[in-house]
C-alpha cells in the first residue's frame, strides 16, 4: 500500500437511510478531525526523521488512528 498526499481540500461525507450524500454526525466530525490533526503532527516528524519504509509508515498511521478513535 502506497500512501499518496491529497492536496487540497479533502471532503468527508455519509449516507443517509436512503442513501443520499448527507454530512457527518457531529462524533464522527470529531473523530476525522482528531485522525487529520495526528497525520499532520506526524508527517511534520517524518520531515526530521522519515519512516524505514512506506510499509512502517502506513502501519504506523493506521495504528494511531486507531489510538484515536478509540479515545474519542
């Protein structure tokens, strides 16, 4: 898995019942943007030391993102 950078303006949305684009519950708000703010802080570490590998720093993302939600 590779991991791309977004530039630009990333919009999270949901489903409604019937399926429709509707916006977030306003937890699931906060837990993107707790995920968000940890991908920056990270990134902005891996400026001074960059990960070992692509692997290693997808496995670390996904790790504290699921720190994340499970704290909110």
């Amino acid at each position: 898995m590779s991991l791309y950078p977004l530039h630009g303006t990333v919009v999270v949305t949901g489903r409604n019942a019937d399926g429709d684009v509707t916006g977030l519950a306003e937890d699931l708000v906060h837990q993107a943007e707790a995920v968000v703010a940890m991908v920056r802080e990270t990134a902005g570490r891996w400026r001074e030391q960059p990960p070992l590998s692509n692997d290693a720093a997808v496995e670390e993302l996904l790790a504290y993102a699921a720190r994340e939600l499970a704290a909110t």
